[in-house]
C-alpha cells in the first residue's frame, strides 16, 4: 500500500540564546491511508515539533537541517503546499480555547473556515455563492450533530466562552473533519479535559475519522490511550523515533530497549522511566549515536558512536537500535 504519508530522516533545530537545541535527529515514519497513529513519548521529546513541522507551522527559529515529508505523492517541505494545509491535512490543537476567535460566535468562526476550506470550494474561488453557502451550512449541522452537540442553532449563536471544555472540543472534532481531510493531526488533543470526557472524545474522533476514511496523527504522552484508539504506535525518546508497530505488536514484542522499559515501567504510568537510571538527555548536547545509550543496559561502543538507522525487522514493524530484542516469527514468544 503506498504511503499516505511518509517522514524521511526529519532534522529539525531550533536557534536560541543557549546555542541550537537539536530537538528532532534524522526522525523516519510513515502512516498509511486510514491508519491512526499514536505518536507517543515522554514530554520534550518532539511531539508538538513533528507535527507543527508536517503541518508547515515551525515557529520561526525553527530550521530544517535535513530530511523530507512527503504527503500523497507531493513533497511538503516544496513550495506552494498552502492548499493542502487546512484541507488536506487538518489540526486539533491540545487547546482548543487558544485557536478560536474570542470576538465571533461559534457559527462565525465555522463559516469563515468553510467558506475557505470547504470541499465544494473550488481552487482560487474567493466567492461564496448561495448554493455553496446552503451546502455547506447542511454539512456544519451534520457534522455538529455527528459529534453529539445538542441544541445546534443555540450553539452556533453562542461565543467560544459560553462553551465547556468539552464542548469545545467537540467543536475542533468537527471542524478539523468538515474539510473532507486524508489526514487529521491531532496534538494531545484532550489533556486539558477529564478523562471520561477526553475518553468519549478520542473515541468519537477515532470513529468519524474511520468512518470517513481520514488518517489521524494523534501525539500523546499516554501508553493506555494509545492502546485504546490507535492502529499502530510510534515511539520517540528524546528526539528520535525508538520504534513503530503495529498496536499488538507493540505491546506484546517491543523491539527497542526503551520501549521495553517504557512498558515494563506501567501501570505506574507518568512514573515511566522510574526504573531506568540516568535523566533524558539535553537538547542542546544530545549524546552521539542513539540518544538512549546513557541509559541503555545493552550500550556498545556501536551504540555511542554510530547514528542509528531505521531497520523494518518484521512486516510493519520499524525500530531504530543496534541491538533490538528478537522475537521468534514461529511462537511469538521471546527469543532466550
Ligand atoms: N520555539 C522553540 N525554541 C526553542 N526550543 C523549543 C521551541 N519549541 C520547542 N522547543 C524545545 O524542543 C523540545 C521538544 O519540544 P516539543 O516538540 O514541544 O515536545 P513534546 O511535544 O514532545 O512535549 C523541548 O526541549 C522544547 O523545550
Ligand atoms: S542502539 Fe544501542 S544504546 Fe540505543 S537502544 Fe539500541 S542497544 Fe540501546
Ligand atoms: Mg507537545
């Protein structure tokens, strides 16, 4: 199946007063048409600069030293890819409070970002005819009830506000499918909720993206609700990808040292990594090689020298280490 999208060797740097933190290292993945994908790791690891760097918002001491993102078929990183964004590829931020207009109401704000983004509107059109108009007023009221908003009339009317956390959130949901996107990049798009709400919400977007046969990046910093929503897993320690699996797969043979310790560190989840000694390494000095290797019981002189490549040991299963755990193909079971 070809890629919907794919991350080659992503370099990304960010210029600050204490030198270039070097923030995402020769970063490999790819998700496929449909698939969600949990993009999981520890806070600071790069999350939010992956995906602000596929969706074309890098603040701007942000630099790309190398590597490419490719989006069905077209190189993103080239020019002239603003139609894609917002329409192809949508977002929900992890704050849904910040990305709307305290000045218009709800129904505004979703009008405006339709009569741009709308998939009746056809490239370069700047008007907004009555016909597109009543189209795609329909398609808000399906897509707000889609997302189980009661009292839609009221709730356009009403000011950003005048909504609850979760409501809100709701809100981002339909907006970011109303575009008809292939791709929804969703980062940790629920912590600031509680987490039944958050729960209902991941699964409510799980659902409609599968339903309308959209791919959704989602970044968190939770195992167990990568587990719950996602089809396969991409983990990241301190800038580089460790591995990406298949969600079963994953949890039942991690290939790389710190994915290994990352699960034999839960339930006791936030306290992950409490087992392993040493901290998560600086930016602004990464050790060479794997980044993990201070930490790493399997080190080698290998390991501390030599960049990590990105090997595919079985059929969609990615992992970047010298010395990943084998896992015998016949039983499942470990390899000694
Ligand atoms: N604009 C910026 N300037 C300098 N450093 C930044 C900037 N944005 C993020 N960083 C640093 O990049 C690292 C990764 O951050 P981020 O991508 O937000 O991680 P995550 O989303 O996984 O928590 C952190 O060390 C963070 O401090
Ligand atoms: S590359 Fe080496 S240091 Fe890094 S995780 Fe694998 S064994 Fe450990
Ligand atoms: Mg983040």
């Amino acid at each position: 199946m070809v890629d919907l999208l794919s991350v080659t060797d992503l370099t990304v740097g960010f210029a600050t007063e204490n030198g270039t933190a070097r923030v995402l290292d020769h970063v490999s993945f790819a998700m496929r048409p449909g698939e969600i994908m949990g993009l999981v790791g520890e806070s600071g690891c790069g999350k939010t600069t992956l995906a602000r760097a596929i969706l074309g918002v890098l603040p701007n001491n942000a630099a790309i030293a190398s590597g490419s993102i490719s989006f069905a078929q077209t190189d993103l990183l080239g020019r002239d890819t603003a139609a894609i964004r917002g329409r192809d590829i949508t977002f929900i931020p992890q704050d849904p409070f910040g990305s709307f207009s305290p000045l218009f109401s709800v129904g505004d704000q979703i009008g405006e970002l339709m009569r741009w983004k709308s998939p009746d509107r056809a490239p370069g059109d700047t008007g907004y005819t009555r016909t597109r108009r009543r189209a795609d007023a329909a398609r808000i009221q399906a897509a707000l009830a889609a997302v189980q908003l009661p009292d839609i009339e009221r709730l356009l009317r009403k000011y950003p506000h005048e909504l609850s956390g979760g409501q809100r959130q709701r809100v981002m949901v339909a907006m970011a499918l109303l575009p008809e996107p292939k791709l929804v990049i969703a980062d940790e798009p629920t912590t600031a909720l509680d987490v039944t709400i958050q729960a209902q919400i991941l699964k409510l977007l799980r659902q409609l993206a599968t339903e309308r046969g959209a791919s959704v990046l989602f970044t968190t910093h939770d195992l167990g609700t990568a587990w719950e929503i996602c089809d396969r897993v991409t983990v990241m320690y301190a800038g580089q990808e460790a591995e990406t699996a298949p969600v079963a797969d994953f949890f039942a043979r991690p290939r790389h040292p710190y994915t290994a310790a990352l699960l034999d560190s839960l339930p006791t989840q936030g306290a992950a990594l409490l087992g392993i000694p040493g901290d998560v390494p600086s930016p602004f000095a990464p050790p060479p090689g794997c980044r993990f290797h201070p930490r790493c019981p399997r080190a080698t002189d290998l390991c501390r020298a030599s960049h990590n490549e990105t090997a595919e040991p079985a059929p969609g299963h990615f992992v970047r280490c010298h010395h990943p755990n084998e896992w015998p193909i016949q039983d499942g079971g470990p390899a000694s």
